[in-house]
C-alpha cells in the first residue's frame, strides 16, 4: 500500500471534518474533484478508510458517568471469552469493548446518567456477566486528549 504526500492532505482535511463534501475536501487538499473522488475511493478499498462515522456526545443525552472497568477472566472454562463478550455486547450501556494480552483480559466502558444509575448497571448487568475471575474498576475524570487520528 503505498500513501503519498497529496493523500495524507487528503487524510488530514478528512480526519479533521469527517462530514466534509469531497468538493471541499478536494479544494482545502489542492486537488481536483475527481482526483480527490479516486483517492478516496482508493484507500476506502486499501482498508486505510473504514467508515465516516458521526461522533455523539453522550453527555448530550444525560449520561454524566464514564467507568473504564477492567476484568480478568476465568480462562480454565473454554468458552470464557466468547461467552464474556457475547453477554458484554447486551448491554446498551457498554460503549467500548476491547481484549488485551497481559494480566487484563478485557476493558469495558460503561456508561451512566449518574452514580446511581451506574451502580444499577453494576449491579444488575456487569457482576452478572459470565467468567468474571477480577474487576477493576476506573472513573472518568476528565479526557485530555481523544485523537484516532495519526501523525500525517
């Protein structure tokens, strides 16, 4: 795969206004439209653009808790994980969910409207999640920095 100096501009007007029509996209990038239309489309089928996506504050919607809880799984039970992430998929309050290698196993972010609501979700639908052998738990305080972006 090979990425030159005029997509990487591409890439940087893009990640900074995902919602950019190719247009202005192509304008603010110093290319013409169809150029800019094929360079997209290029990387799009290169795997380097997987998705626009909408960013939504969920803080918007009422939601003021954000735990990053950490659990270390059961493995003596074969299933642990596909069972674990299965279950952790059902809940609408589960944000994020990503596995690692190391003492941590998994990493979910959970959402809630306030400490109450949160130690409901707690209770009822985290602690009841299969394989658990571990939580950690971490409140949100403050996020200093939320980039997917890379250095183009």
């Amino acid at each position: 795969m090979q990425i030159d100096d005029t997509d990487r501009r591409i890439l940087r007007h893009l990640l900074a206004e995902p919602d950019l029509a190719t247009p202005v996209l192509a304008e603010r990038a110093g290319v013409t439209q169809a150029t800019c239309w094929r360079r997209l489309e290029r990387l799009a089928e290169q795997g380097v653009i997987t998705a626009r996506q909408a960013v939504i504050d969920w803080r918007a919607f009422g939601h003021e808790v954000e735990v990053s809880l950490r659990f270390t799984l059961d493995k003596t039970y074969p299933r642990a994980f596909d069972e674990f992430l299965a279950a952790a998929r059902e809940v609408p309050e589960v944000i994020g969910i990503e596995t690692f290698l190391g003492r941590v196993d998994v990493r979910l972010n959970v959402i809630a409207r306030d400490m109450a609501h949160y130690q409901q979700i707690y209770r009822e639908r985290i602690l009841t999640l299969p394989h658990i052998a571990d939580i950690e738990a971490l409140m949100l305080i403050a996020t200093i920095k939320d980039s997917a972006g890379l250095p183009l």
